[in-house]
C-alpha cells in the first residue's frame, strides 16, 4: 500500500497548486457588475479612444519602463541629454508633464545626475503611481503583485502536474500495488489519473482566461494593447511605440542603448 502515500502526496500538490491558481485569477476579475464592455467604454470615455504612451509602458513593462519612455521622450525632444557614460543632463528646464517634471526634480539642482537613481525616482514617483491607480480601477492593470501571483501560480500548477505524473510513476514501480482496489495496477493509473486531469483542466482554463500571464496588464488591457496603433506615422514616433511596447532594447541609437542600459538598484515600487 506504499502507493497510496504517493497518490496522498499528488493529490496535496494538485490540491493546494489548483486553489492557489483559483486565488489569484480571482484577484484578475473586475468589480461585481461590470462587464468588459462597460470597463472599456467608460474608460475610453474617460481618457480617449486608445492607450496613450504612458498607458502603453505601463501594461506592457510597468512602472520603470514608464521612466524609460520619459528619459527617452526628453532625450529625442532636446530636454535632455542622455550620455553613453550614463549620465543625465536638463537641457530644458520646463517638464511638459508631471512624470517629466519629476525626471527634472529628481536629477536635481546641479542639471547633472546619474541615470539609474533617476530612473528609480520617477518610476516609483506620485504621477507614476496615479497612472498605475487609474489603469487599475478601470480594469485594464493588474493589483500590485497580482500579475507576480497568477504567473507562480501557473508555474506551482505545472510542477504539480510533472509531481503526480512522478508519484504515479513510482506507484507503477512500487512492489504490493497489486493491493490495491481491483488487485491490478489499472485502478492506481486511475486514481493517479484525477489529480492529473485536475491540474492539466486548471492549466486550460488558466490559458484560456488569464493568458498571456502579464505582470502587469490584466485581460482587458491585454486586448486593449493588441489593438493600439503599430505604427505612430513619423520616426520619433514610431521610436517612443517601440520604447513604450519592447523596452530600450528597442532603440537602435548604440550610445542612447548604452546610456539607458546602465542598471542600478532596483527600487522598492508601490510599498
């Protein structure tokens, strides 16, 4: 009867793996009585018909990848110098938005400051953190830590999925199985066969509702992204989409690449 502490250990795993996933796609549902239609027309009536550039960099790289677009943003516009060294010089004084304003402020009254701790300042600054709210309350982002929870949790549903196909495995090897109900090993593959039918269902259902798992944009906002503009009709422009939507790996300028390439310590964002 040895196999059936094993047939114990994959039904806890498949157990505890599923409710967890449950959990936290519940945590991806928008509010009780509104319908995906409702949250989508009364954003867009709200800030306009598609996603602006921040909105973009947000659902697609979040709050840094907003800083990103920025420092970009003032760099191509003349308001500020990136250097391949991986310092930052104001050119122009005058933000044209709060997030770019905060990009001033935090390189501070010299003009001059290294790239990554301004980076980390406007990534976790107020206007980054109101943008983030907005995207949230109109169902398009996800709640901080959601996006981290829904995707451990579609990976602790597969480990529990190759866990009960390995339990049922070693039951099959396992001397005495005969014990079991039927005196034959067909009813362990079967009692194995549950566990495996619930995770594998789970991971279907997972794919079909929550994916692509992002740690950002909820379902919404994930449909909402795949409609935005390819292209926005000029090259800055087009530049600023790719930035927004790839990251600076986008930018095919080497010294702007090297520049915003230098990484420092990751901030604490949203405590």
């Amino acid at each position: 009867m040895l196999w059936v502490l094993f047939l114990l250990v994959a039904w806890g795993a498949a157990a505890v793996s599923c409710v967890r996933l449950c959990l936290a796609a519940a945590r991806l549902a928008p509010p009780p009585g509104t319908s995906p239609r409702e949250t989508r027309e009364g954003r867009r009536a709200a800030d306009g018909p598609e996603l602006t550039l921040y909105e973009t960099a947000f659902l697609t790289g979040g709050p840094h990848r907003v800083a990103d677009l920025a420092l970009v943003t003032m760099h191509l516009r003349r308001r500020l110098l990136l250097a391949h060294t991986g310092w930052a010089t104001v050119v122009d004084p005058d933000g044209r938005d709060e997030v770019e304003r905060t990009v001033i402020r935090a390189i501070g009254p010299q003009g001059q400051s290294p790239i990554p701790p301004v980076r980390s300042a406007a990534a976790a600054a107020d206007a980054v953190r109101a943008l983030a709210e907005r995207l949230v309350a109109a169902g398009l982002a996800l709640p901080v830590g959601a996006g981290t929870d829904i995707v451990a949790a579609v990976r602790a549903v597969r480990g529990a999925a190759l866990l009960v196909a390995a339990m049922g495995t070693a039951a099959l090897l396992t001397p005495g199985r005969e014990e079991g109900p039927g005196g034959s090993g067909v009813p362990v593959l079967v009692w194995f066969g549950l566990p495996l039918v619930l995770t594998l269902g789970c991971l279907a259902i997972a794919r079909m509702e929550v994916h692509p798992y992002s740690s950002w944009a909820s379902p919404a906002g994930q449909r909402l992204l795949n409609v935005r503009p390819a292209s926005a009709g000029d090259p800055e422009g087009d530049v600023l989409v790719a930035v927004a939507v790839r990251g600076v790996g986008a930018v095919a300028d080497p010294a702007l690449r090297a520049a915003l390439g230098r990484r420092g310590g990751a901030a604490r964002i949203f405590p």
